[in-house]
C-alpha cells in the first residue's frame, strides 16, 4: 500500500534554523532517504516551493476562484512530502519517525486512495 508523508512548518521555520541545526537536518534526511529507498519503501518525493509562490482553486458557485498563496486556515504551511510503499499505516509512521522532519515540525501519514476509489 502507498501512503504519503506531508511535512508542514511555519513560514520562515527552516531558515530560523541554526546554521549547524540546519546542517545536522541535512545530513539526517540523506540518511533517511538512504535507509529507506535502500529498503524500497521510499518511493520519491520533494521539498515544495515557499507558500508565496502558491495558488489556491476553491470553487464558488460552480466556478473555481483563484486566490494567491495556500491560505490554509493554520500557521503552518505544506512544506514537502514523499511517498511511502510499505505493508501498513503503522510501518508508515513508523519510517516517517525516522525522518528528522518529524522531530521539528507537523508529519502526517496519509493513505494514497488505489485506483478505485475505494477509500472515499
């Protein structure tokens, strides 16, 4: 089963980092990423661009509505995410405890619906 790992922080929390805070997170993803596509649980992923260069559609009368930004009703912001194919949600949470993500900012796990929908 795949499942996707979303990572939020608050604008301008990576860049409040320490400089060796900042290195220490580095080298603690490469050997996530390693461990884990060593294993063939890591599927892919990628860090996203500032919220600033976001656009939202929310539909309005049947028409969706551009709005600059991600305007999500919470401070922190959908920072990057990868994708996880594994037997379980737990093993999922379990490897996304793994990330050092996860020891600074909001990680969720999240099932990736199959092709059928089923999950709806």
């Amino acid at each position: 089963m795949k499942y996707v790992v979303l990572i939020y922080n608050a604008p301008g929390a990576y860049e409040a980092l320490s400089d060796d805070d900042r290195e220490a997170l580095g080298k603690g993803a490469d050997r996530f990423f390693k461990e884990f596509t060593d294993s063939g649980e890591f599927i892919g992923g990628a860090a996203l661009a500032d919220a600033s260069q976001a656009r939202t559609l929310r539909g309005a009368g049947g028409t969706p509505a551009v709005t600059d930004g991600p305007f999500a009703e919470a401070k922190e912001q959908l920072a990057g995410y990868y994708i996880l194919d594994c037997e379980s949600i737990e093993r999922a949470v379990e490897i996304a405890s793994h990330d050092p993500a996860s020891r600074l900012w909001a990680v969720e796990v999240r099932p990736v619906m199959d092709t059928e929908g089923a999950e709806f």
